[in-house]
C-alpha cells in the first residue's frame, strides 16, 4: 500500500519535471495545446525572449536572493539569540512581524522609487524580503534547542563556537529549512511579478499575454512558473523530511 | 447490576479484549486491573461504548447497552478519566452542571446538585463554583472531574485512572475520598489500574486482565490467597516492594548447604542480584563463596520465600 | 523581556541603535523637489527646507523625541519621544512643503525624500518597541491604533499634506480613489467571507475524516505555492470559457477579465489558512477534553459547538488573519487583469514611472495590511482562553 503511494509520487513528480523542461525548451511542440487560447491568427507560443533565459534569469533571480538572504538572516538569528544580542530580540520580533504584513508586492513597488527600475531594484526587493521568515524561523530554532541536548554539549566541555557549528546550526537546521522554503515560494512569485518593473523573468510572458490580450502566452507563462514554485517546494518539502527523519533516528 | 457478557474487541483480527464476561454488583466498587495493553481501559471502555464491542453485550439493569442511543447511554454513565478532562473554558460550576444541561435539567436543581456535590468533595461551593480549572490544584481539578461524572447520580460510574495524575501523597487521600463518597451516596463504580495496590485498596472486587483475558475476578483477599495464574501472581507480589527489600540482605544470611552448579557469588552479594542472576541464567541455585572457600549455596526458593514473607 | 534591555546606565540597546540611524538620517535628503511628477527631483537636507521658524521646532522635536527613546526602564518616555519625533517629521513635512513650491513653477512637485522614510520607520520602531515593552491589553493597543488611525485622517483631511506631489496624484483623481479603495476591501473582506464559507464546513470535514484531510490540505498548499501572477493568469482562461460556455455566468459578472478571476484566485489562496487552522484549531482541545466530552454523552454537534469551537477559536481566527492579510496584499496583483483596487495606481504608477502614483496605491495597501493585522491580533488574544496558556499555531503565509 505505502509502497504504492511512494511509486505514484514518484511517476507524477517525473512527468512534471519532464513537463515542464519540455515546456522550457521546446515549447513549439505545445502549440496545439495553447492554439485556441491564442488570438486569430496572432502568435501562440512566447518568442520574444527565449523560455529558456527566461526560466534561468528568474531563477538565478530567486537563487540569488535566497542564498544572500539566509546568510544574512541566519547570521543576524545567531547575532541576536546570544547573551550579547537579546536586547534587540523583541525588536526584531517587532520588526519581522510588521514587515511580513507588508505585501511583496508593494516591497516590490516601494523598491522603485528608491533604486529605480530593473533586475536590481528586483533583487534587492526579494531579498529583503526573503530575509523575514528566514529570520523569524532561524530565531524560533535557536529558542527552541532541547535544553538537555545543550546542558550536555556544555558539559562535554564544548565551546560556544563548537556548540554552535556542531549542536545548535545543525539541530536548527530543520526548521531554518522551513523558512528558506517559505522565503523561496515568495521569492519565486515576487520575482514573477518583477518583470513589470522590468526584471528579465518569466512574468514578462504572463504581462505580454495581458498586454496583447493572448490568453496562450498568460496560460504558458502561468504553466511554466507554476510547475517551477510547485516542484520546488516539493523538492523543498523532501529535504526537509529527509532532514527531520534523520534526526529522529539518531535521536534514538 | 451490571452484567458483561463474553464481550470482545477485535482489532486488525487481533483481540484486544478477548471473551470477558463478569458481573458487577449495585453499590459496589469494582477495580479492573492489569499492565498497560493488558485490555483494561478498552474494555471500561466498551461500557459507555465509546468503543463499539465486536461480539457480546452489555446489559445495565438487565437492558442491553444497544437498546438505548450511544449519547443516550453514556449521559446515564458517570465518566472520570486521567488527567480529568474539564472544560478548560468553563467554570468549575459550568462543568459539573454539563450533563445535567445535557438531560434539560432546571437551572434551579443543576445549582442545587453542583452545590451539593462541591461541598461533598470538600470544596467549599461559594469558593470554587466560578472558579476555571486552571486555578485549581491537581487534587481539587481531580474531585471536580469526579463530582462531574457524578452529577446526574448516573447508574454507573467508570473511571480510568483517575489518579493517574495526582501526587503519590495525594493519590492516598483520594482514594479515602472516593471510598468515603461512593459509601455515602451507594454508587456502583468501575474503576481501571494498572496499579496493585490501588486496586486492593479501593476494590470490592478485583477483575485481573491480561492480555485481553480476564484472568481472575475475586475479592482482594481471594486474589491475594489464591493467585489463579504466575502473572497474578507477580502482580499481587507487590514485586517493587520485595525487591527493593531483597536489596536489604545479602546471601550470606540465607545459605544452606548442598552444592549447586554453575558459576559462584560472593557471600556479599545480595539477595536481589542473586535472584537476578538465577533468573538470568535459569538456575535454580547458586554457589555462595567467602573469601575463596564454598559456603554452600541459595537457592531460589528460598529468596522467593524471603520476598513472600515481607 | 524587561531584564533582556537593562543595559548599561539604563541606555536601551535598540533605542541607541534606532537614534544613531535616525541621527543619520538626518543627513539624508528628507524632501525632494522636482520640475514634474515625472523626472527625478533634487534632494534636500532637512535644513535645507525652510525658514528657521519652520525648522528649528521640526528637529528639535526630532532629536529630543530620539534621545527620550534611549532610556530603557522609562518605557512611557520612549513613546512619548516617538510621538514628539513624529509631530516634529509631519511638522517639517507640511509647513515646508509650500514653502519649496513657492516659486518653483506650476508643474513642480515635493515629495518626501529617503531621509523622512528612514526617520518615518525609525520612530515607528522606536514606537513598536517601546509598546511592546508596555505590553498593553488588547483593549489599550485597539485603541492605540484608532487614536493613530484618527489622527492620520485629521492630518490627512485638514489639508495640511495637500502640497505633497502624491496628494496631487490623489486630488486629480479622487473619484477613482474611492472606487479603488472600495474594490481593494471588496476583493479582500469578499473573498475572505467566501473562503470561510467554504473553509469552515470543509475544515470540519477535514477534521473528522482523516482521509479527506490527507487530500485536501496537501492539494491547498500546492494552490498556496503558485505564484499569484500565474495564478491570476490562469484564472483568465479558465473563467473566460465558463463565461462562455454558461449564459447564467455571464449575466452575474463572471468574466475572464475584471473582479471574478482575482476575486476566485485570492479565494483559493485564502482557503489553505482558512482550512488548515480550522483543523488544527478543533484539534487544539486536549485529548482527555475530547475524550471527556463524549464519554458524557455529547453529541457531535455538542461538541463542535461547545467544546472543539470555542476551544480552537483563536486558532481559527489566526488562520483567518493570516488570510485577509495576505488578501490584502495579493489583491494589488488585480490591478493587473483590470480587476481594480489600488494594485490599478501602483502598475499605472510604474508604467509612467511616476513615483508618487505608486506610493498612492502602495501606501494605502501598507497601512490597510497593518491595521487589519493588528485588529486581528487583538481578536486573537482576546478570544484567548485567558485561563490556559495556548498559543496561536501560525501557518505559512502567502508569499505574493
């Protein structure tokens, strides 16, 4: 029975990957499927810029901004979880709870006004951003170690570097994760919404379509930016099962 | 009356309860008893039926637990549960007053009846009736929960574990609680264990389970003289208490002669050890030596015997 | 959290912190003057804006206001200095602006500059964390946030701002800012109350059978993970053959284009947090609780109601939160697919590349998140059981 459910996954996560690389590389072989969706006689698949650049312009975009950002979240978490940092926890509490009501979408349009337009502005909106649930998980790890786990590392006569590489970072691991994650999707659909401040991403295709009112290229677009946040996730979702699994054995 | 008829519970094929059939006197308290997984609490459970038996019956008063609504029934049945299970957001009064609300009872006698029942559990109703449970003691939360399942004088009242929860010193008052209140209102109650002792104490009657069977249903006294089965036995053995006073002795005090095979121990070791080693090894005596000469040797039966006698 | 801030000589950190960077900002542009709405404008320094008169008392009040914030055991103190920072910044703000425009020709515009921005968020901070030092009851912060709210009305009615170039934007087009404005609450509060409609009965669905929830919640959050542009263009396509293909769909409004894909969009991005705290909001009462009530004989719909309800209702509501935020935010992308709301300022705002058109539809959406967030804040904690100590079960929120 389980061993089913793993191989049905399995199948439906290869045909989508192999789906969407289709999709990316040779999207003329999908011009029957978006035909109708195209205006008489106008053009059904994207040709303006290649899907291709596009899907790695975007998420080089994403990758970029993730990485940058958890570096710095996670490394600001550190800052204010030691005995130095605490007076600005509830500050940065504060701080994360308020910039994560601010839509990203707004980020994004207040970017403007102050960096101008294009990939840049972009960038600089995702990862700061991308930066708050990072932060607010990568805290809510180093709060929550088992204070057993930590009592013994301090008694085996750790230091407080080596507690924190070898216990704390990697116990913390899990639930940074979740951030990234978290971080990543919005990222992905921050950076989609970029190409309307000129950003060279995936949305360009979904804006034309609405521009020219082409219903195929919003569909194409729609398709391919999807399957990545979806795939992603889920990829996502894995590690970090992967991660989890593995703890709860050697915690035995 | 409560009549238990061959009653099982079946799951994945596997019986959890297997075939128990007993009979339960009005006014009594009957404890279940039995290690965890032994079927105790499933079978309290398939009383009120918030587990549905597989096969067999139950008849309260001669009337088949399936010939009323499960909802029906179970408004009819008192139920304490480890941990008490109070409304955390309802009034201590609110919480009593829950199943006679349930019956449509006048607000004037569901005041009466919670009035009633807080001063019987000694807490002093104008004190504690709109108090929440979260500002209450463990032992106070615990007497509350009962006088719940009390509330509407139910035919019968099953508990699990009721004193799961509570402090070793206050469990002992509890159970002189529940004895002196199942005394003066005559209730008839089912109450689950894991523990022995608890069970001599506060039982009329005690069924024995183990693994899904019912082993043995007597008085603590027949249960005690006549343990039916080695497992009843070692339940009844108080097998904590020996040991730890078995620790007390060492074999020295208990050689006798004769030889036995197998390696020796020392005449210091004490009877605890020497026991552990017998069963360890599955011997039934042990070599005893002082300073590299024989003693003799113990046996099992005589560390046995001294464990009895305690 | 207060032993956490005694610092030396009773300084608090963040308050020396936030009034070094509010002292930097000082020196940061805090107003621009532009020719038109659509070139770049010139910074000036806050000195730079006006006569003495005007000046003196806006950075006194300024300065003052972030020293009063350095004193970490006078919480009171603190806020009063981020109140008189921010009269001093609104001061500056409105008695410099027509001085700048005196003169500067017909077209010209002020905006506020990056320094107002950075000392806006820095006394805002200070604010925040000098309340949440505080920690007033749910009851004092609603307040706090009507007080706020009144007093941005006040100053925004009285006049006082209307020389700013995003007032401007907002006095030519008055109309449509209503209308907008009225949109952007409709796709959000609308959809938020079809999500609950949908999402209770299927959250207490999801709760009793384990089965429907193993599918449900799952395929949810997939939906919660597709980029909102994509999922507002593939909404298009989608409606548009319903609309076609159904007469009846047509005459009540659905159309590929407009209100309906963003209204159904933002539906289905609301119905995962809606869902999933419904679930673990009824799942919130302990086991023995549950256990307990049915054992008494309560019915299934006792018990939602008595028990599983009230127990979960601050779950519930977070979840609830969580969505019309979200909505709040992810309604701005509807501007895109001509479904209206202040998204419509913020693309028209970047396709002239007229700044203070997109902070018209920007700002609004900002402070429309916040005041939801904190109102639902106070809900929360107020349906709280004050007696148990339950915490509200965050879930992921919608990205963009």
């Amino acid at each position: 029975m389980k061993k089913n459910a793993i191989k049905w996954s399995t199948i439906v996560r290869v045909l989508l990957v192999v789906l969407l690389i289709s999709l990316v590389v040779m999207p003329t072989w999908f011009s029957w499927a978006f035909q109708p969706f195209a205006p008489e006689k106008g053009p059904i698949i994207y040709e303006r810029a290649s899907l291709l650049s596009l899907s790695l312009s975007h998420l080089g975009l994403v990758a970029l901004a993730s990485i940058v950002a958890t570096l710095v979240a996670v490394s600001l978490a550190i800052l204010v979880t030691r005995p130095l940092g605490t007076a600005f926890l509830p500050l940065s509490r504060t701080i994360t709870n308020m910039g994560q009501t601010f839509p990203p979408v707004a980020v994004l349009a207040l970017a403007v006004p102050a960096l101008g337009f294009g990939t840049g502005p972009t960038l600089v909106a995702l990862f700061l951003y991308g930066l708050l649930p990072i932060f607010e998980n990568a805290i809510t790890g180093f709060s929550t170690l088992p204070p057993a786990t930590m009592e013994a590392a301090r008694g085996l006569g750790l230091s407080r570097w080596q507690r924190l590489i070898r216990v704390e970072i990697p116990l913390a691991l899990p639930v940074i994760l979740t951030g990234v994650r978290l971080s990543v999707v919005i990222a992905l659909g921050t950076a989609t919404i970029g190409s309307t401040v000129a950003a060279k991403t995936l949305g360009e295709v979904i804006i034309a379509g609405l521009l020219t009112n082409n219903t195929a290229y919003v569909l194409q677009g729609g398709l391919i930016v999807g399957l990545f946040a979806v795939l992603i996730y889920d990829a996502l979702v894995q590690l970090e099962g992967l991660l989890l699994a593995r703890y709860s054995i050697s915690n035995d | 009356m409560i009549e238990i008829d061959k009653i099982s519970k079946l799951y994945d094929g596997v019986a959890a309860v297997d075939e128990v059939s007993m009979t339960v006197d009005t006014a009594t308290i009957t404890v279940i008893v039995g290690t965890s997984g032994s079927g105790k609490t499933t079978l309290l459970r398939m009383i009120n039926r918030l587990v549905e038996p597989t096969s067999g019956e139950v008849r309260i008063n001669g009337k088949s637990t399936h010939s009323v609504s499960k909802t029906d029934l179970r408004r009819r049945i008192g139920y304490a549960i480890q941990g008490h299970g109070l409304f955390p957001h309802y009034t201590v009064a609110r919480n009593i007053a829950i199943v006679p609300t349930l019956l449509g009872w006048s607000s004037e006698k569901i005041d009466d009846r919670v009035d009633e029942l807080l001063s019987l559990f000694a807490l002093e109703p104008d004190q504690y009736r709109d108090r929440f449970p979260a500002e209450l003691s463990g032992g106070q939360l615990q007497r509350v929960g009962v006088a719940r399942a009390l509330a509407s004088r139910p035919d019968l009242l099953l508990m699990d574990e009721p004193f799961g929860a509570l402090d070793p010193i206050i469990r002992a008052q509890a159970q002189i609680d529940l004895r002196r209140i199942q005394q003066t209102l005559g209730s008839t109650i089912m109450l689950v264990t894991h523990d022995m002792e608890e069970a001599m104490q506060l039982g009329d009657r005690v069924a024995v389970m183990d693994q899904g069977r019912l082993v043995q249903y007597g008085t603590p006294a027949e249960i005690i003289q006549n343990p039916a089965t080695e497992f009843v036995a070692n339940m009844v053995g108080g097998v904590d208490r020996s040991l730890r006073l078995l620790s007390l002795f060492p074999v020295s005090e208990f050689v006798e002669d004769g030889s036995a095979e197998g390696e020796s121990v020392e005449a210091n070791t004490s009877l605890r050890d020497a026991l552990s080693i017998c069963l360890w090894t599955g011997r039934d005596a042990l070599p005893v030596v002082q300073d590299g000469s024989l003693l003799g040797r113990v046996t099992l039966d005589a560390i046995r015997k001294r464990a009895a006698i305690s | 959290m207060i032993p956490a801030r005694a610092g030396t000589f009773g300084l608090s950190a963040p308050g020396v912190l936030l009034a070094l960077f509010g002292f930097a900002s000082l020196l940061a542009p805090f107003m621009t003057l532009a020719a038109n709405r659509i070139v770049e404008g010139k910074g000036l320094t806050a000195w730079q804006l006006a006569g003495p008169e005007v000046i003196y008392p806006g950075l006194l009040s300024i300065i003052i206001g972030l020293i009063l914030g350095l004193f970490s055991s006078w919480p009171r103190v603190r806020l009063a200095g981020a109140v008189l920072g921010l009269a001093g910044l609104f001061w500056l703000l409105s008695q410099s602006a027509p001085q700048l425009l005196q003169g500067a020709g017909e077209y010209a515009r002020v905006s506020p500059g990056l320094g107002f921005w950075c000392l806006l968020a820095v006394l805002i901070l200070l604010m925040a964390d000098a309340l949440t030092q505080l920690s007033p009851r749910p009851m004092t912060r609603l307040g706090l946030l009507l007080t706020i709210v009144t007093v941005l009305f006040i100053l925004l009615g009285s006049g006082a701002l209307s020389d700013l170039s995003i007032m401007k934007e907002y006095a030519s087009r008055q109309g449509a800012f209503y209308n907008a404005a009225l949109r952007h609450l409709g796709l959000a509060f609308g959809s938020l109350a079809a999500a609950t409609v949908i999402g209770i009965p299927l959250g207490i669905l999801c709760y009793h059978h384990a089965g429907l929830r193993r599918i449900a919640l799952p395929i949810l959050s997939f939906l919660q993970t597709i980029p909102s542009l994509a999922m507002f263009g593939i909404m298009i396509p989608l409606l548009g053959w319903i609309a076609s293909t159904v007469p009846a769909a047509k005459a009540i409004g659905i159309a590929g284009v407009g209100f309906a894909p963003a209204f159904l969009a933002l539906l289905l991005y609301s119905l995962l947090p809606v869902v999933a705290n419904m679930v673990s909001g009824l799942q919130s009462a302990p086991e023995s609780v549950r256990d307990a009530a049915r054992g008494m004989g309560m019915t299934l719909m006792q018990r939602l109601f008595r028990v599983e309800l009230p127990l979960g209702l601050p779950v519930i509501l977070a979840g609830l939160r969580i969505a019309l935020v979200q909505n709040i935010g992810l309604a701005v992308i509807a501007g895109l697919i001509g479904g209206g709301g202040f998204g419509t300022f913020v693309f028209q705002g970047l396709n002239q590349t007229a700044t203070d058109l997109i902070l018209l539809g920007a700002l609004p959406t900002v402070a429309l998140a916040l005041t939801a967030a904190i109102v639902m804040d106070v809900l929360v904690e107020v349906t709280q059981p004050s007696q148990s100590a339950q915490h509200t079960q965050g879930m992921p929120r919608k990205p963009s």
